[in-house]
C-alpha cells in the first residue's frame, strides 16, 4: 500500500543514501559559517550570540534554502526571525514544522532531519519542551523508529493530550500491528477535534478492518475539510480517496479523483503512482510509462521503481525494464527493505536475502502487510508451513487487498489447503485490477471442484475496464457513529 503509502503509513518512506546526500552538502555550509563568518554589525552580532547558545544544530537549520514554493519562502522567512534573535524558541518550532512541510512535499528525507536539528535546538535551551518532544516524535515515525515514536507520543498524551498527540500515538501503535489501542488513540483524537488529519486516520484504520465503504466515507469527509493553503494535505487525502474508488470498482470516479489531486499539487507522486497503476489495469501501457517515469524523478522509491518496471515491459522495453529493476535491488534495502522483499519473492530470485529483509523489518515494524511480506519470502524459501501461519497474522484484521489475497492464495494452495485457496482466490480475482501484471500472472489455477465458477473470475487484463462504462459493483456509503 502507497500503503497506508500511505499518509500514515505511505507517507513515511524513508531513503538513509538520500538523506546523507541532502543533508551532506548542509553540514559543509554550516561548517565554512561557523569557521569564517564574522559579525559586522549589530544584526550578525545577536545571530552569533543565539548560535553560540544553541550550538552547531543552529547553524545547520538557518543554512539558506533554495526554492521559491511557498514552503521555501516560509523557511526562508522564519530563518530570518530567528536570526533576529526574539522569540527563538516560538521560530525554532514553526522552523521545524516548515522542514516537515517541505520533507512532505520533496518526499527528500534530509528536511526531516532538519527538523530533527530544530527540535535539538529548542531542546538545548529548555529540555522538557513539548513542543520539542511533538516535533522529534513526528520525525521519528516518518524515519519509521516508530518504538521510539511510541514512547515519546506516550508521554505528551500523559502530560497534555492534544488532539495530534493522540494522532501521533496512534500512528505509532497501528505501525507496529496494535490496531486495538490506535483505534482508542485515534478515537481520543477525533473527539478532541474532528479534521481532516481525524477523519484521513479513521479512513485508513476502516480500510485496515475491511469495511472499504466506510473508509470512503470517513476519507469524503477529510476531503470536505481540505484546505488549498495545505496543498500537500489536499493532494493527499483526494489520492488516498482516489485509491479507495478504485478498489471499489468506480473507476471513473477514481480517475477524475486522481486528476483532482493534481490540481493542488502539481506532479505529485503518489497520484502519479496511482495514475500509473490504473492505467496498467486498463492495458494503457504506453499512457502508464508517462505518468510513472515522472512519479519515479520525483520520488525514485522501490514501489515506484517496480511498477514502472512492469509499464516498461508491458510496452516491450525489456533492457529500459532490467535497468530500473537494477536499481531497486541496488537501493532498495535501505530505501524500502518490505517492498524489495516482496519484489525478490515475487521474481523468485534470492530467497535469502527476501527473508532476511523481512524478518528485521518485522522487529520495528509488525502490521499486517510486514506479516505479508514475511509470509511471501518465507514462501519463496520454501518454509510453506511458516508460511501459511504467517499469512494467517496477515490476514487476521480482515484487510481487503488483492495482494494480500494473491499471496494468501498461492500459500494455501501450496500447503494443501483447497478451500482456503479457493476462497482467497476469489477474493484475488475481484481485486485483481489492483495487482501489477506480473502478479496477476501468478494467480493460481482454481481447484477443479471449482473450475467453472472461477473461470468466470479469472484475470483479464483486457476486460478489466470496459471502455465507456462501469461494470464493476460500487460500494455504497454506510452511516457510522
């Protein structure tokens, strides 16, 4: 999932080689000012004195910033403040807040260590700061230390309980596979204040539990409350919609929905993403190639890299598809070690290394889709009866997926067990227009017993979008209270 990618959990893709390049060339400036700079004048005098406060970390986040989008003027404009010398600590915090913004908007994990650096800032001058506590904790869930994130969010809804500090602990908690006490956390959230960021979150979770219609209408409402000044938001939660639509079979909705998202974000990502993998499922290969080579410029992650593989090869650009698959094996360990994993289990190539991968991965991170994951590689390492218990942990929220179904599928039929097979094969094939074509590829057989009602199901890439019309069933919205 661009799961639960996910603001939650999509949002939080991390890269260590690209921090190191982003935040590298940083390090260097702060350097050179701290060993050659000289205050002139009353101004350079104070922001000399602040800097000699707050140490190094000071230095780094008032680093000038290229960029003329509205973040980077607000960066620019809040380092200004700062250097003023009044209110730092007020500034340092809506500094940190701006990185986060810009990280977000840049998918470039180097701005989160920037917001890290103000968080320290702040913390130098006065070590109990909340708000300093709030801002390393969102930075810890998004480099995916979500223990640590835990124990942070923990003590800010003991000491506070702000409505983000409850959304922040439930973030943490739904990571690591405790969807009972997120589910309370984000309740607490949403009592404390009904917003886009409460309704986006009680969408997902609906969605982690099956009930897909409830997710569209809890994510309906989070598109109501969007703003355009946070375009980044309204991108995100019109995406995450889109996606849900797309599930459900409204297929037009979800493409009209996709375009929308473009409009306040223009080349955002995971819209591009979603764009892409909808047009794979209409055999618009071609169109699908567009869109996806310019989501990967933009946020060249293991996910993006595999499905515009598969666009590459659907159009016959076998040498341009090898080529992009090279560098999500070479990066992707770091970049997004689950998504490698399930990649080397689906190409059936390196055993080892999918498993390894999935097995650390499981011990910070421990939802439904890292037992996937390990359920899949451990499959591909030929532990079908792990595997099958596995699969089982990954399957017990009752998740709607196709590759949850797929994997579930080929496992059970592996390990002899028909009904189960039969039954998550079915389940596949309704969602099989959101699997990429090398795994619709891989469905299994049906059982004979159940040949003729499956032939009805089987993939077809061909008819999966009738031209003109919707075939598909659409999920009404439900009432919730």
């Amino acid at each position: 999932m661009e799961t639960c990618k996910q603001r939650i959990s999509m949002r939080a893709h991390n890269c260590a080689a690209k921090v190191f390049r982003s935040v590298a060339p940083l390090l260097l400036i702060a350097s050179l000012l701290v060993l050659y700079a000289r205050p002139k004048n009353k101004s350079e005098a104070n922001q000399t004195t602040v800097a000699a406060i707050f140490d190094d970390p000071l230095s780094l986040v008032l680093t000038p910033q290229t960029g003329d989008s509205r973040t980077d003027k607000e960066i620019s404009r809040l380092q200004q403040q700062i250097r003023s010398g009044r209110n730092v600590q007020l500034w340092l915090e809506q500094l940190g807040w701006a990185f986060v913004a810009k990280a977000r908007e840049s998918f470039d994990p180097g701005f989160y260590k920037l917001a890290e650096e103000c968080a320290r800032c702040i913390e130098k001058r006065n070590p109990q700061s909340e708000e300093a506590m709030l801002l390393r904790a969102h930075v810890l869930q998004n480099l995916h230390r979500f223990k640590e994130s835990e124990t942070l969010a923990r003590r800010l809804v003991q000491q506070r309980g702000l409505s983000f500090d409850y959304g922040l602990l439930g973030d943490a908690l739904m990571e690591q596979g405790k969807l009972k006490d997120a589910v309370e956390a984000y309740q607490r959230m949403m009592n404390l204040k009904p917003d886009l960021h409460a309704y986006a979150r009680a969408a997902h979770m609906r969605w982690l539990k099956g009930d897909l219609a409830g997710a569209i209408e809890a994510m309906q409402l989070a598109v109501g409350a969007a703003s355009p000044l946070n375009a980044e938001s309204a991108a995100w939660v019109n995406t995450r919609l889109a996606f849900y639509e797309f599930q459900a079979g409204q297929f037009q909705e979800a493409e009209q929905r996709c375009a929308f998202a473009l409009t306040f974000q223009n080349n955002y990502p995971p819209a591009l993403l979603l764009q892409g993998k909808m047009l794979l499922a209409r055999n618009r290969s071609r169109e699908a190639v567009h869109a996806l080579q310019s989501a990967v410029k933009l946020n060249p992650l293991p996910e993006y890299l595999w499905t515009l593989a598969e666009a590459l090869r659907a159009v016959g650009h076998e040498n341009e598809a090898s080529g992009i698959e090279t560098q999500l094996r070479q990066r992707g360990a770091i970049a997004d070690p689950r998504t490698l994993t399930l990649f080397l289990a689906t190409r059936h190539e390196s055993p080892e290394t999918a498993l390894r991968l999935a097995q650390a991965e499981l011990n910070s991170r421990s939802d439904v889709f890292t037992h996937d994951a390990l359920a899949w590689s451990l499959a591909g390492a030929g532990k079908l009866a792990e595997a099958y218990d596995e699969m089982q942990r990954a399957l017990a929220e009752g998740t709607e997926d196709g590759r949850l179904f797929f994997h579930a599928a080929v496992i059970a039929s592996n390990t002899g067990h028909a009904s189960d097979a039969d039954r998550w094969l079915r389940k596949a094939n309704e969602l099989s227009h959101l699997l990429l074509p090398s795994e619709r590829n891989q469905l299994p057989h049906p059982t004979a017993s159940d040949a003729k009602q499956q032939a009805s199901l089987a993939p077809n890439p061909t008819k999966a979008f009738p031209p003109g019309r919707n075939t598909a069933r659409k999920t009404q919205p439900q009432t919730k209270t």
